[in-house]
C-alpha cells in the first residue's frame, strides 16, 4: 500500500482545526503517527486513537501520518484525516465518509 | 412553517466556526460549501461539514447546507450531505424551475429509507432566477423559500449595489410576491457590511416592509439586529390582543362586524393580529396570550 501513497496534506494551524500530513512510510515500514497537540496531555492518546482507528479500517499497514493539532474536535480530526488519506490516494472518492 | 428570521452563514472549511455555530441564536445556519471555500479545498469542506452535521449540535438552528452549483460540485456535494440529515440545502444560482427538478432527483437518490425529507431553498441571484421566481417556488414541493441574492444579482445587471439597495427595490418585490403567490416564504440578502450596525437595521426594517420573512445574515454580531426587528414589539402584541378581543366581543353580541378605535376589524386585520399572536407565543414573548 505504502508504494501507492502521495504526499498529501489536509486542514490548517487555525484554532480549532488539525493539519494532516500523509506520505509514504518510512523504510522500516509499518504505521508511524507523529502527533503534535496544544492539549497533548490532556488527549493525545485519544487523538491518537481516533487517527490510527480510521487507518486501521482502511487497512492501511504502512504510512507516514504527521499531525498537528490544535484544538480539534473528534470530528474535525476524523473529517481532514479522511480528505488527507483521499488526496494521498488511499481511500477513493465515495469511501471518504 | 419554520421560522426563518435569520440564516446565518458559516464557512464549510473553518472547524473553529462550524463547531460553534449553533450559539448564535440563528433560526437557520448555513453551512457554506459554496463561496466561502476556495475550490482547491471543495473535498474538505464536504467532509468536514458532513462530519458536523453528524456530531455537532446546533440546538433549535435549522441545518441548512448551500450546496455548489450542479455544473461545478453540486452532485458530489449532494451525496455527501443528503445522508447527514440536514433540514434543507441552499441551492445557489437557480435559474428555472428544471435546476430544481434535477436537484431533487439527486435529492431523493441520496436520501436513505426512513429519513425526514431535505428542504430547498432555492438562491436566485441571476436576472434569468428572478424572471423565473414562481415557477422556480412551484416546482416542487421540497422548495420551502426562495432568498435574493443581491450581490451576484447586481453583478449580472452592471448595477452598483448600494447600502440603500434602490437598484434591488424591483426584485425585492418580485421575489416576496412569488414567493407569497406559491405559499413559500422569502428570505432576505445579507447586509454585508458586518461594522455597520445601523445600516443592517435600516435594511432590514426594509425588507420586513417588503414583506420578507426573513434575512440572511453574514457575522453572528447580525443576529440579534435582525430579530430585534422581526420579532413583534410589545405595541404590536398589544394591538393584536386588542383586535382578538373586539372579534370575540362583537361575535359574542351577534355582530357581524368588529371594529376597534372607531375603525373596522376586517379580515387582513384579523390575520395580521393572529400572525402576531402566534409569532409572540413562538417566541415566548408573552405567556399569557390566551
């Protein structure tokens, strides 16, 4: 899957929003997140999990996923991980919701 | 009928926004797919709104989403949104009664089984979407409101559009009396200039002169401007309790005719006053109307 994945990017450094960036995976392959949170402490394994949760049912096995977060709701971290994973080609159009 | 005093307008790609957008007050938000998103950002915006209809909560505000044109990202957008439940869709740039007729069909295929039917406002923003006005209202019976869309309106007209808004005295009128004509209801363009307070006041005490039931609006700060206006003020509940108790009197006396301060309550006065009471009783302005 790794081969088939762009470089792509999704959302904005707004308040409220979430930036993700998606590529490629590493050359030890596997599923590598890299989370960058204003409430880091407070919910990063809960940002974590609703990230790697949607990689998961996709089946996506190696990835790069850069993510910085500020301030997302649940929902916005789910929509712009969709649009990010559509632009770098993972998902098709009409799978993205 | 819902009330639609207000639609607020909320960027499709702004989380920060769409997230709060039920706090306002608004009878109506109107979550934007269309000019508020750059069309390099169309597919984010769905899905981002998509994912707000589903999970956030915007109290007593209608979810209303305008959609993009169908020759740009209308049918995209159509089934990505249709099966998030929204109340209604903004249809931008409708032009005939077929635009509609083609909206509805993508509509209703993208409806899931047992799902409350989506409204349609329908956005008439082109000479050719005024002329058209009744038989866009008409076409079907999703179709709940028509909304003027001065700025595109004035564009295609080479007009310069004015905060007294003279250059859209005529299509005001048109869009009120078709709407009325097919029993919808018209909604105001927005006043743009979101500074200014006082104009947004004036421009809307004129278009409830019009006869509009509403006005969109373009910053939260609008809101309250404009329910100021449409809400009935304590002298127009008072006269309307007034006008019910003199049809009550005479019809208790055997009267055939009422008449209040020397002059005859007829039938408009009679609508208008009920119109009033039921607007009041709505909007919880005074309890104690029987």
């Amino acid at each position: 899957m790794s081969s088939l994945i762009k470089t792509a990017q999704a959302g904005t450094l707004e308040s409220g929003d979430i930036m993700i960036t998606i590529a490629p995976a590493t050359t030890e392959g596997g599923v590598l997140l890299d989370l960058d949170s204003i409430v880091l402490a407070q919910y990063g394994t809960a940002i974590r999990k609703t990230i790697l949760d949607i990689i998961s049912e996709l089946g996506v096995t190696d990835i790069y996923i850069k993510a910085v977060d500020r301030g997302a709701l649940d929902c916005t971290i789910k929509a712009r991980t969709l649009t990010a994973l559509g632009r770098a080609g993972v998902v098709c159009e009409g799978e993205l919701l | 009928m819902e009330l639609r005093r207000s639609m607020l307008f909320i960027p499709g790609n702004s989380p920060g926004m769409l997230q709060n957008g039920g706090v306002f007050g608004a009878d109506a938000v109107i979550l934007d797919l269309e000019d508020a998103v750059a069309p390099n950002e169309k597919d984010a915006a769905r899905i981002l709104v998509a994912h707000a209809l589903n999970n956030v909560d915007y109290g007593a505000s209608e979810k209303v989403v305008r959609i993009n044109p169908l020759d740009t990202f209308g049918h995209e957008d159509i089934k990505a949104i249709v099966p998030c439940e929204p109340g209604a869709l903004m249809v931008p740039k409708v032009q005939t009664a077929e635009d509609i007729k083609k909206v509805v069909e993508l509509v209703a295929a993208a409806e899931r089984t047992g799902q409350k039917a989506v409204k349609i406002v329908a956005l008439l923003e082109t000479p050719q979407g005024i002329h058209e006005a009744y038989n866009i209202a008409k076409a079907d019976q999703r179709v709940v409101a028509l909304a003027l869309g001065a700025e595109d309106y004035t564009a295609a007209l080479g007009a310069k559009r004015t905060k007294e808004g003279t250059e859209i005295f005529t299509v005001r009128s048109m869009i009120v009396n078709a709407a009325s004509a097919a029993g919808i209801q018209s909604i105001d363009t927005p006043f743009t200039d979101a500074n200014d307070e006082e104009g947004l006041l004036q421009d809307t005490i004129v278009a409830k002169q019009f006869g509009f039931k509403g006005k969109m609006a373009i910053n939260p700060r609008q809101v309250d401007v404009i329910h100021g206006v449409y809400n009935p003020s304590d002298t127009d509940i008072e006269w309307a309790q007034q006008v019910i108790e003199a049809l009550r009197k005479a019809e208790a006396e055997g009267s055939g005719v009422a008449s209040l301060n020397g002059k005859m309550v007829d039938a408009p006065i009679v609508s208008r006053a009920h119109n009033i009471i039921f607007l009041a009783q709505l909007l919880g302005l005074r309890k104690e109307i029987e």
